[in-house]
C-alpha cells in the first residue's frame, strides 16, 4: 500500500512525519470533511525537508511506531 503526503518534521535522524489527507463525507450533514492522518516513515539517507511531497509505502515494523518508508521524493519544498 502506498500514500501520498507532505513532510511536516525532519527533527529526528533517519525519520520524518508524513501529513497524508483524505476526503470524508460527515455521517448526518453529508458535508465533504478534509481529515488528516499522521505517519513516521523511515528516511535512509535524511534527504527529506520539510514541505516536500513524498510517495510513502507500507513495509515491516521498524520500531514502535514506525511502519512506512520513503520512496520516492515527488515534489521538493519552495526555497524562501
């Protein structure tokens, strides 16, 4: 299984959170709601930042809450 998102922190080594969103419909009002989800992928070689959009994918438990790696590095952040 592979997702889609946003790099939202580097701070730790080899490690970085992925902001994946989705679209639900709300059960009573039927209004379509944007809910995020957050993820810990495993970054090798520490050449995410934050902002980038990266392609995550689904792999065997690295630690305790880190189950996804980092593929493929989509789109890179806006430099200021």
């Amino acid at each position: 299984m592979t997702k889609v998102g946003r790099v939202v922190s580097d701070k730790m080594d080899k490690t970085v959170v992925v902001s994946v969103d989705y679209l639900r419909r709300h059960p009573l009002y039927r209004k379509t709601i944007r809910r995020t989800s957050k993820f810990k992928a495993h970054d090798e070689h520490n050449r995410c930042k934050v902002g980038d959009l990266v392609l995550i994918e689904e792999t065997r438990p690295l630690s305790k809450t880190k189950r996804w790696i980092v593929r493929e590095i989509l789109e890179r952040a806006q430099e200021i």
